[in-house]
C-alpha cells in the first residue's frame, strides 16, 4: 500500500534535494535508497550536514525551493526550523535530513537504517550547477 501523496518520479525529487544541497554547500550529503526496507514509508532518505545553524536553514530553504520550482510540490511537513540543529523535510516518497554536524553524529540515523543501500554524495563533482 502507498502513502497517500506519493508524487510519480522520486528519482526527480532526489536530484533536485541533491542540486539543492550543493548549491548551499552541504556538506557529508548520503542518499541511503530505502526501496528493498520493508519497514521504510519512503523511497529516499538524504542527510547532509551545515556548519551552522543559518547554513542548516539556508539548505533546508533551498531544498524547499527548488522542490517548488522543479514540480510545484510543497513539502507535506516540516519541522526543526526554530532552532535548526536538525531540520527534516518529509516529501512522502523522499525525506531530507539536514544536521549540524553534532546532532547528526549523536542521533546517527546513518546506522538506524543500516539495511538501506548507501550511496555518498560528491556534491561539488556531480551536483555542481555548470
């Protein structure tokens, strides 16, 4: 069964939230594909990392941004924009996650989802607008 709202190109979403960070200079950005978690409500969960609370809201704010443009989409909920250590963006088919880096290493979402396959982002090589 789907969750309600489930847009019809996730991989779409994934490449703009990717853009999105590097535009910002995110920082430490994964992509774990929770597709084969049978546990997982979404496609998509990307982390990456700010330096400061105004870099977490500035990548937050892009990601939401550029989501808009590329396909109309509001994000369906947010939360963690009042003191921005960690901002989630949930999309239905693909959530960002967007740490300082202290919180992102204490809540270690990384290894929550350990059964996810992986990938890490090269943000400046790969996602760099030309």
């Amino acid at each position: 069964m789907q969750k309600k709202g489930k847009t019809k190109n996730p991989v779409q979403l994934k490449d703009v939230v990717l853009r999105s960070i590097a535009d910002k200079k995110g920082k430490n950005v994964i992509c774990l594909n929770m597709t084969k978690v049978s546990s997982s409500l979404c496609d998509y969960f990307v982390i990456c990392e700010g330096d400061s609370s105004t870099q977490v809201s500035t990548i937050a704010k892009a990601v939401e941004q550029g989501i808009k443009e590329a396909t109309g989409e509001n994000v369906y909920h947010s939360e963690g924009y009042g003191n921005a250590e960690w901002i989630l963006l949930d999309y239905v088919d693909i959530v960002v996650h967007v740490f300082q880096p202290h919180t992102r290493k204490f809540y270690n979402l990384e290894s929550l989802w350990a059964d996810a396959e992986t990938e890490e982002i090269e943000t400046e090589r790969e996602y760099k607008h030309v």
